[in-house]
C-alpha cells in the first residue's frame, strides 16, 4: 500500500542520511589521524588499526543498508571470493 511504500521510503532515506553523516566523520577523524601520525609513524603506528577497522565498519554499514548481510548464506561466499581475488591481486603487484 502507499503507507507501505512512504514508511519505507522514510527509513531508507533515514538511514543514507546517517550513512552520510558516518563518511563525512571517517574523513574528518581519519585526517586528522593521519596528519597526526604523519609527524611521528614509529610510534603511531597503532593508529592505523582504527582506521582500517572503521573502513571495514563502513563498507558493512553500506551493505547492510542494501539488505546485503556478508556473514550469512550465499552472499558470504561471493564476497569472500571478492575479497580473496583483490588480496591476490595486490600481493602480485
């Protein structure tokens, strides 16, 4: 029905905005982060780990937002490969 269509039309465009407002806080802290490990990266190197945990916990916020669950059924699969065949690849290069 249309009251269907309207409240999900009003959860999917409440979740891009929080999807958008969690890219524009990654970019901000993570330079940040960045300019502050750049003065001194012997020491900072810990750092790293959250932005590469964030980028993870971004990209899963992004499939869940299309109804893609990567841990579960055939879809964990696809991805796994996915991610496998980029992991190839760069080691290659």
């Amino acid at each position: 029905s249309e009251f269907d269509f309207l409240h999900k039309s009003r959860k999917l465009l409440r979740q891009l905005n929080w999807y958008l407002f969690h890219i524009a806080s990654f970019l901000i802290v993570n330079m940040l982060l960045i300019l502050y490990i750049y003065k001194d990266t012997a020491s900072r190197w810990p750092f790293l780990f959250v932005i590469f945990l964030w980028a993870f916990l971004l990209i899963y916020h992004g499939l869940r937002i299309n109804n893609i669950n990567p841990f579960k059924g055939q879809k964990r699969k696809v991805i796994i490969k996915g991610l496998m065949r980029i992991g190839t690849a760069i080691s290659q290069v």
